[in-house]
C-alpha cells in the first residue's frame, strides 16, 4: 500500500509530525483486541485509504473536520446546506465575520485544507437526500453532526439499505458492505454519542420512541384553539399554516418545511404574527421562530467539543480497530459537573428499519376521523413519527394519498377531507411510507376503528 507523500514537510519533520499516531498503531496493548495489526499499514489505511463523510458542518461538524484532520485522517467529505449567520461564530470557530452568508461547509473545508497540510477536505453543498447511494457507498465512516431526527432517520435507513448478507436467510451481514456510523448530538449541557454497526447493533429507529414527538410539547388542541405562548402560534403555522397554503401563496405543492431556508422561515414567521395578534400574544420574532421550526436548544462551545471527541476516538478506533469500539451509547451530563454513561442498545425485533420486512403496527381510531387526521396519528404515534406519511391499502389495492409527485398528490387530494369509514372498513391493512424519514421501506398498519 503506497503511502501518500506530504511533499510541505521534510520527512524528519513529517515523522515527528505523526509520532503520536506511532505510538498507538505501530505496537500492541494490553487493550488492543486480537484482530488489531500493529505496524505501518494500519497507518497508511488511516491516512491513505479511509474516507470519512462528516453530516453537517454547524457546531459539531467543525469540531469533527478539525479533530479528524488532526487525528491522521487525510480523505474527509462535509455536507451541509446552511449558511454562516453572526450567531453562528461564537461556537463554530473555523467561521470569522467575514465568512457570515457564505456556505459552511465550503468554508469549513477551506479553512482546514489551508492549515493542515497533506488532508483533502471536500464540501458537498445539499440536502442529504439530494445524493446517490452509490455516493454514500464510497465511505467507511459516516459520522452525523446533526439537529434533526427525520435526517438522522434517513442516514439510518440508507446506511441499512446498503447492508448485503452471506446467507440467504439474512441472519448474517457481510462486513464489506456495512458502513459504521458514528451519531453525534447535544441539547446545552448534555450530549450524547452512539456507535451504528447496520445490521449488526441497534439502529437509530430502534430507539426512536425515546424521542419526543411535536405532540409532547405542542397539543394539537391548544394550538388550534387555545394558544397562550407565541411557540404556540409559529407551531400552529409551521404544522397547519404551511400544509392549508401549499400550491397557493407561492408554497409548491411538493415542498417542504426547511428550517435553515430563510424564505421558509419568513413565511412562518409572518404568518405567526399575524396569528399572535389575533389572539393578544406578543414575543414571536424571526430568531423564535427559527429556533421552534428546527427545534433548537441552546448550543455551549464546551459540549460540542467534548462530544465531537467523543465521536471522533470512535472513528480512530472503527477505522484502526487499536481498542475496542463504544458499545453502543455513551451519554454526557455536563448541567451539574461532569458525568458520563454507558450502556448499550438492544435491537427491537419489530424495528421498522433494522427488523423484518413486513412489520405491522395496530392503529386504533375513531371511524369518523378524517384520512388527515389519520395521518396526523401516524406523525405523533412515538413508534412511527411519519411527518407526511403516503398511504396505500393493501387490502383493496388502492393509493389513499401519495405526498409525490405533484400529480399524483394532487389527484389523491381530496381523500385527506374524507373520513376514514368512507375509504377503508376496520381490519383494513394499509401501507404507509414517509420517503423523508426512511428511504426504502414503509409500515404495514392494521386499523381498527373504536366505535
């Protein structure tokens, strides 16, 4: 394995530069597990073959590019869709002022190729949906930088759709095609970072009903008819506002609530004023509103740093196999000192990702519902969490709603004000995908009606 040459350094220098990788890769341990080879071509795999693609470049994702460069990782990808705001450099500091509207991660990669010589940072600017399977197959290390569930949850379940098995009966992955993810998180003071083996450990969804729903803080019923708070009005706008107004006021009929698009953003925003004057409410700005769209907790500088750490010695490991790996979970508590916790995951045997095709789940419901009420059960429901669920009855071999393309939405429209009674009987079976949340693979629903 030819070892790529850092032509910027002598090669005293370069030798000294990395020593301290040397100093873990080229001997043993009384740690290191049986299958860990010492010597130079673990080295040279870090720093010549292995690629890394790093899911956004905000808080976390600039810590990561950093230690990750400085870690011997030469091959690194960033992706992210965002723009540098002013409230973004107090935290993120491979931004400076002058770098406020210019994309993140081609700035982050700029700012780390410049100074560490001999890495190869490369900036892919969308959405994580926008890329080809094939794109996400090209890596050995995907580590998730992320504020949002649903794109956590498609990662997810691409990284699973990639998994090819040695058997036919699908009990035993074949290692070659699984990808490791590495998932990064912080909410203030807290933190948290997990090991995904696809395939092999839990996946993200089966530990999805740990989550909150928007329901848990947000009742429908308040926002509907009771507002008091103004995250109650820019809720209401976000979830129903938007939806009502597709297809007139300038809103697609396909489009989607994006919270880092500031024209999204605005429409929310204005609209909620408008709904917080109607009922005496003051307090919605532009910042809230951002904040509740996206669901934004307070970042501290500290948490990011320790957290991407965290992630980043878990990609060292994965990548090298010098120590064990994390399994699966680790949780940092920083709100009153320093605590961490460990403890693993266990696979859910009926998990909608990681478990068996054809999954089913028991819904029960009012037989006078509406099918966009249905929908919303489907979006609070902590086992499923379809935000825009597409549904198809399987018993009658009929599409109840079909979110795209816009044709076809726009012909299954109308069933969204029709009751339930009126499309399917109860012991109806229904088949419900969210193609936002999981890329190939949707819920069998059995419905059974409570009158």
């Amino acid at each position: 394995m030819a070892s790529v040459v850092d032509t910027s350094f002598p090669p005293e220098i370069e030798a000294e530069r990395w020593k301290d990788l040397d100093y873990i890769l080229k001997r043993s341990g009384p740690f290191a597990p049986a299958d860990f080879q010492a010597g130079d071509e673990t080295k040279q795999f870090l720093q010549d073959s292995c690629k890394v693609l790093i899911i956004g470049a905000g808080g976390l994702g600039c810590d990561l590019v950093k230690n990750l460069a400085m870690s011997g990782f030469r091959n690194i990808d960033i992706i992210d869709m965002d723009t540098i705001s002013t409230s973004n450099l107090n935290r993120q500091f491979l931004f400076r002022d002058g770098d406020v509207g210019k994309m993140k991660a081609e700035v982050a990669a700029r700012f780390v190729n410049e100074r560490v010589p001999g890495v190869k940072v490369t900036a892919h600017i969308c959405a994580i949906q926008e890329k080809s399977v094939d794109f996400y197959r090209s890596f050995g290390i995907i580590i998730a930088g992320l504020d949002s569930i649903p794109a956590r949850r498609w990662i997810n379940s691409t990284l699973l759709s990639l998994i090819q098995y040695v058997d036919d009966e699908k009990t035993e992955v074949d290692m070659s095609s699984m990808i490791s993810l590495v998932d990064g998180g912080t909410e203030g003071f807290k933190g948290q970072s997990r090991v995904i083996l696809p395939g092999v450990t839990s996946c993200y969804e089966c530990t999805l009903d740990l989550f909150p729903t928007d329901e848990t803080n947000y009742p429908m019923c308040t926002l509907k008819t009771t507002p008091r708070l103004p995250e109650h009005c820019i809720q209401y706008c976000y979830i129903e506002e938007w939806r009502n107004c597709k297809g007139k006021e300038g809103i697609p009929d396909d489009e989607q609530v994006d919270g880092d698009n500031p024209r999204h953003v605005q429409w929310i925003y204005e609209k909620s004023l408008e709904r917080a004057k109607n009922f005496g409410i003051a307090g919605v700005t532009f910042r809230l509103t951002q904040g509740v769209i996206k669901g934004i907790i307070p970042a501290i500088a500290s948490t990011n740093a320790i957290i991407a750490s965290s992630c980043t010695n878990e990609a060292f490991k994965l990548a090298t196999f010098c120590t064990p790996f994390l399994d699966d979970y680790m949780m940092f508590n920083g709100s009153e000192g320093i605590y961490t916790f460990t403890y693993k995951n266990e696979r859910k045997p009926d998990c909608l990702q990681c478990g068996p095709a054809g999954v089913s789940k028991t819904i029960t419901c009012s037989s006078d519902i509406t099918l966009d009420e249905f929908r919303d059960i489907l979006r609070t429901d902590k086992s499923i969490q379809f935000n825009n669920a597409s549904l198809r009855n399987l018993t009658s071999d009929q599409t109840l709603y079909l979110t795209k393309p816009a044709t076809l939405r726009q012909m299954t429209e109308p069933n969204l004000k029709k009751k339930v009674k009126e499309l399917f009987h109860t012991g109806t079976e229904l088949y419900a995908t969210d193609t936002e949340v999981i890329a190939d693979r949707g819920v069998n629903i059995i419905v059974q009606f409570n009158d």
